[in-house]
C-alpha cells in the first residue's frame, strides 16, 4: 500500500490537504531518497531512518514545501543532507568526547547503558533552570525551532540561543562532572 492510498480517503474533495500532498510527494521521491540516503549511511536500516526523518520534517510544515517536482525534490534532498550532516557531527563531537576520555563509549545493543545514559540525562536535566531545561528539551528532544520555542515562551530567537549555548555547556559540565564522581 502507497502513501497515497492511505491518505486519499481523507484527501477528497479538498485539493489543498497536506495529508494528500505529502502521501503524493513520498509516492514521488521517497525511492530516490531511499538510494541517495543509502549512499550516505552505513546500513539499509540507517537509510530508511534517514528518509523518515526527512518525511517527518515535512509533516511538520508543510506550508514550507516548494511547489513543483524539482522544486520539493530539491528541497527533499536538502533536508536529507542536512540531517546526514547533523549525525554526522553528532558522532564527530562523541567521538571527540570518547578520545579525550569525557565521555564513555556505549557498547551498541546494550539497553543497560541506554537506560543509564537517559537517566543521567534526565538528572542532569533537573538539575538545569526551568527555563533553560524548557528550551533544551524542546530544542535538542522535541526538534521545535529556535523561532518557535521563542513565541511558545514569549521571549526573543537571541534569547532562546543564549539559553541553548549556556545550557549545552552546563549539561556538558554536569555530565562530565557526574561521570567521574558517580
């Protein structure tokens, strides 16, 4: 079953439903995603995850997506690197942090050490100002923009940076201060 069968239920008689296009926009592109996010990620799995992310950044504003084949596969494919470069320097900084010894390595499959590792976030999270913690969570976990956590709190975009920048260096702090006392 397409994307397209899925939403056209809810698609007729209204031609501008965001539903519908985006079902029509992942009938259209998401093979071509596919092999592109194959080129560069490491397994199928990887890849599959990357085009999801970049159909769910979609979902999210709609509003934002150019009209016209090239135009959204353009706009698609940006998406997908931009979120492929995000991973990558997420890993480059963790690798960073596991040679200087900051941080240490995760085994892979080990949900001990996933459980461990949330919850040394969550405590280092508490331990933020309410403010400063609101901004992370919804900024770093729940993936809303610095232009929307700054209407959803009221303050300014300089503001919500400000706190994103001191409030990375403080989990930082903490973290690394909890991994060699705990």
């Amino acid at each position: 079953m397409t994307g397209q069968a899925i939403a056209m239920p809810a698609a007729i008689g209204r031609e501008d439903d965001p539903a519908a296009r985006l079902a029509a926009l992942f009938d259209v592109h998401h093979q071509r995603l596919f092999r592109l996010a194959r080129r560069l990620s490491r397994t199928g799995e990887d890849a599959h995850d990357l085009v999801q992310e970049t159909f769910l950044r979609a979902a999210k504003s709609p509003q934002s997506i150019p009209d016209g084949r090239s135009s959204e596969e353009a706009w698609l494919v940006r998406i997908l690197i931009n979120i492929c470069r995000d991973r990558w320097r997420a890993a480059a900084v963790r690798s960073r942090a596991i040679a200087e010894g900051r941080v240490a390595p995760i085994e892979a499959g080990s949900p001990e050490a996933a459980l461990v590792a949330r919850a040394a976030v969550h405590r280092a999270l508490d331990r933020l100002a309410p403010r400063r913690r609101a901004v992370l969570v919804l900024y770093e976990l729940e993936g809303v923009p610095v232009k929307g956590i700054a209407a959803l709190l009221g303050v300014s975009a300089v503001t919500v940076r400000w706190h994103l920048s001191v409030g990375r260096r403080e989990m930082a702090r903490i973290l690394g201060a909890g991994g060699t006392h705990d």
